[in-house]
C-alpha cells in the first residue's frame, strides 16, 4: 500500500512550520508536500510530471496565497477530471462569510479556520488527521 500523501498549500513558514509540528504531535506521520503557491500547488497537478506524482490523500488549502489565489486552486481542481473528487480542506485565517460560501461553492469538502492559540491549533490538525487520513474512504483515483 502506497504511503499516504498530504499536500499543504501554504505560504507562510511559520505556519508551515506550526502544522508540521502539530501532525507529528500527534504522530501523523504521512508524507507532507508542501506547495508555497497557487502556481506551485497547479504545476503538482498539472505541471510537467504530473501524471506520475502520487494524488494526495487530502489537500489543505490556505486561500490566501501569492500568484494564484486558493479559490482559482480549488475551481481548477474541480475542472478536471482527474483531481475533481480530491478532497481539498480549506484551513485559513480567513473569517469571511463571502470566503466561506465561495469555498464551498467551488467544491470545497470542508473549511476550517487557523485557531490562533497553538494549543487550540494542535487540537484542531489531531481532528483533520484523524479524519481525512483515518476515518475518510476516498475514491480510488490513481
């Protein structure tokens, strides 16, 4: 069986840093790809190589992102064929209603805002991991 992937979209190290950190608190130990764009989360999809990189498990999705916003992310991951039933969590800071509705407008499979208390925000990945990468039956895609 093939190890589990989680592809992070995020840009801000620190909190790349907080939710590494917090997985392996809890000692979710899958495989983390993380994508520091919008561009850069697409060419893993679609870029060159693509049809040979393993589809992640979940992808956790921050919105505000530089080059391409995590909105156009999700909307072109719904798009295609091959990445239209992966599931995408949003995790943001963003507490907008508007970024809550047009998420899941675009087929996001859950929203979750970044706790800001790191004991809150080590609970809150313990939950995501324990879920998407346990509990969660995906289709099989690859």
């Amino acid at each position: 069986m093939k190890p589990r992937i989680i592809l992070l979209v995020e840009d801000n190290p620190d909190d790349v840093l907080l939710i590494r950190r917090a997985f392996a608190t809890h000692k979710v130990v899958n495989e983390m790809v993380v994508a520091r764009d919008g561009v850069e989360a697409l060419d893993y999809f679609f870029g060159p190589g693509a049809e040979q990189r393993q589809l992640p498990q979940v992808i956790l999705l921050d919105l505000k992102l530089p080059k391409v916003d995590g909105h156009e992310v999700l909307r072109r991951l719904r798009a295609e064929e091959r990445t239209r039933l992966l599931p995408v969590v949003i995790l943001t800071t963003s507490d907008e209603q508007s970024d809550m509705i047009r998420g899941y407008e675009n087929g996001a499979n859950s929203y979750v805002r970044k706790p800001v208390d790191f004991e809150e925000f080590l609970g809150a990945v313990k939950t995501l991991g324990i879920y998407w990468l346990m509990l969660n039956e995906p289709p099989a895609l690859d």
